[in-house]
C-alpha cells in the first residue's frame, strides 16, 4: 500500500508517460495538462490502498483513458467548449496525411478516440484496450471496426492516407 | 516527423503539475472529511414528510424524481427533514460524472433537496438523462431482481436491477446498504410520453455492469454515511 508521503516522487517518474498519453488523446498541451493532473489528483486520494507492487502506472493509465472517456471536467477550471477538436498528435506520419487523420480522427467522440489511440497509435492487444476502457473484448473489436469504417468514409481523409496510416 | 504539439513537460510543468494534483487531491480528501464529520455530529429534529422534488433540467423536459410508473421497488420517503449539506451534494455530483458515458447536465443542480435525500443529474448524450439518488432510506418492499453476480458486489449492501413495466425504456439500479441508505440510478426519461418535444425516439442505453462497479465503489461509503448518520 502506499504512503501519500511517497506519492509525489512516484507522481514525478509517471507524468511524463500519462502526459504523453494524454497529449495523444486530447492534441491540445492544456488539455492534455488537465487531463494529466486529474489523473494524479485521483491517483493521490487513492493512494494509500493502492498496492504498489501492481504497477500503479497503469492504473493510472487505466484512470487517464477512463477519465477522457467521461468527459469529465474540473468544475473549477475555466474551459472553454467548443465544437471542433484541435489537431490531434500522431507521431511518425507524413505530413499531409497526418493532417487529414488527425482532422478526421477530430470528428469522433472521445470513446472512439480512445479505443483508436489506444488499438492503433499505441499498438495494444483488443484484451489491454478493453481491461483500460472497462468495457468486453467483444465491444472494443466492435467500435475498433465501426471506428475505422467512419475513419474511412471521413471526407477529410485522400485516398491513400487511412491505408498508409492504420492499417 | 516529430508533431509539433508532442514536446515533453519541463521539470518545472512536471513540478508544477505534481504540486496542482497534491493540492487538489488534499482538497477534495478534505470536502469528503467535512461531508462525514457533518454526518457524525447532525442532530435530526423536526416531523413532516419529505418528498424528492420535481428535478427540471434547464432547456429540457422535467424528469420526476418520484415519477408516476409502476416500479416494483421505490425509494420510501423519509420521515423527517434533513438539513442540506453542500458538502454532500458536491460529493454526489462529483461521483456521478465517475459513470462511464456520463456528462455533467448543462447546470450543475445544487438546489436543496427535502427528506435528507439527494438528487443529481446528468446525461448520457444529447438527450438521455442520468439521475442519481443518495437516499437515507431503504427501498420499499417489492419483487426486484436482486443482481447477485460479479462484479465483486459489497458485501454490506444488496443490489437491485428495478423493472419499470410502465416504462420499458428506463433503466434503474440501486444499492441498499444493510443500515437503508441506498443509491439509485436512473437513465432514461421515463413517463414522459415519446411525442413530448426534445424526447428521444430511442434512448441511449447504459451497461448495467458499468453501473453495478460504479454504485459498488468504496467512494459511495462517506456519502452513504452521511446520509444514513443524519437521518
């Protein structure tokens, strides 16, 4: 179990790994900020009965995915809503076609993000994205699938960028 | 190419982000203590019958919080007023927004509620409310399903998937602690008839098993503590 005294050194080593994880989610740094440090605030008031040999990173990571999913909002912090997604960060493509992805991956909701990040950019089994999501095998392969075939109906998307970038 | 937008926290902004989380955990560990140290020491003194009031979403149709439908179990009403505590109003809006697929309601409802019961609302999209209950009394006696399987159900509490024959697009569940204080939740619009403005043809539906691990959380225990102490 663990102290709160140790918290902060371990929040140290993780907020790097779940800022990165949720600068992919969200493509805003100020969002990515928030979602981050909501994060560790949870992780902080559950801290003492988390067992610390089980890798609290992910459960952290867990809390980040489930935490963007919800939509989830500090009622303190003065956001403001909009209805278009910024771009959204997808290392490694080319540059015309990581905008067109990114636009079109700007269009789905924040679970079909999630499991397209989480499947694809993160490369991980269907069984890790469904234990991250809380959700069946059975319904990640499903929203995977009913994901890309929006992906590629998605008129922001040329011909040949979805194929190049997920398959 | 390196995206632009995927440059790495600083050891400043990762100090910085630590120290925000520490703050805001300490925070909200503290708005929990206030909400059970409130529960320990109220004094209930008062007669009358309370009742849950009309919950009215700004821009939407109302949802009843005792709605006129046929549920084989249903909140009892509570037998004497209870002080509002915001602590556990906050509490409760809080852990609603912890339900997966659930979105805050266009205003946060922070109007008192009579009977020492406590309502919030939310939605689940564009038109699908969610409304949770935190009720210092038992459900009335009825033939309920008891869910009895996983998730690791508490083991203080009995869980309860509620029929509603009247209105077969409401979902409700409920936890009943051993001590009466229950939690319910409740997606959809219910009695409202289907031509009324703004009600959804086909109401979005909610995994039951997301809402069995949500009323199971060990963070109900403070507010189910409060409730039930100040009853």
């Amino acid at each position: 179990m663990g102290d709160r005294d140790d918290f902060e050194g371990w929040a140290r080593d993780a907020a790097g790994p779940l800022f990165r994880h949720a600068l992919m989610l969200t493509a805003d740094r100020h969002l990515a900020e928030d979602l981050a440090q909501e994060t560790l605030t949870k992780m902080y008031i559950h801290w003492p009965r988390i067992d610390l040999a089980a890798h609290p990173l992910a459960y952290a990571k867990q809390t980040l995915y489930r935490q963007f999913v919800s939509g989830r909002r500090r009622r303190s912090a003065a956001e403001l809503v909009t209805d278009s997604f910024p771009q959204l960060a997808v290392p490694e493509l080319d540059v015309a076609g990581s905008v067109d992805l990114r636009r079109a991956l700007g269009r789905l909701s924040p679970t079909e993000r999630a499991v397209v990040i989480a499947r694809y950019a993160e490369g991980l089994p269907t069984a890790e994205v469904a234990t991250l999501l809380g959700r069946s095998e059975a319904w990640v392969r499903k929203t995977a699938s009913r994901t890309l075939a929006k992906i590629r109906r998605s008129q922001d998307l040329a011909p040949d960028t979805e194929r190049r970038s997920l398959a | 190419m390196t995206d632009p937008t995927h440059v790495p926290l600083t050891p400043e902004e990762t100090s910085a982000l630590v120290q925000r989380a520490v703050r805001g955990g300490e925070r909200r560990l503290r708005t929990r203590r206030i909400a059970s140290g409130f529960a320990a020491v109220a004094v209930v003194a008062a007669l009358g019958v309370g009742a849950l009031s009309v919950l009215t979403l700004p821009g939407r149709a109302p949802i009843p919080a005792s709605p006129p439908v046929s549920l084989s179990k249903a909140p009892e009403t509570p037998t004497a007023p209870i002080p509002f505590d915001a602590g556990i109003q906050e509490g409760l809006e809080t852990l609603l927004l912890d339900l997966p697929g659930v979105k805050a309601g266009p205003e946060e409802i922070a109007d008192e509620r009579p009977g020492g019961s406590y309502v919030a609302g939310g939605y689940l999209d564009a038109n699908t409310p969610v409304t949770v209950t935190l009720s210092p009394v038992p459900l009335r006696d009825g033939d309920a399903k008891q869910v009895t399987s996983p998730p690791l159900l508490p083991e203080d509490s009995t869980f309860w998937e509620l029929t509603d024959a009247a209105s077969p697009d409401v979902q409700v569940w409920a936890r009943e602690r051993s001590d009466g204080a229950t939690v319910t939740v409740r997606v959809g619009l219910g009695y409202l008839p289907h031509d009324e403005p703004n009600t959804p043809s086909i109401p979005a539906r909610i995994d039951g098993v997301d809402v069995l691990k949500f009323l199971s959380s060990d963070e109900w225990g403070p507010l189910l503590d409060a409730v039930s102490a100040a009853q």
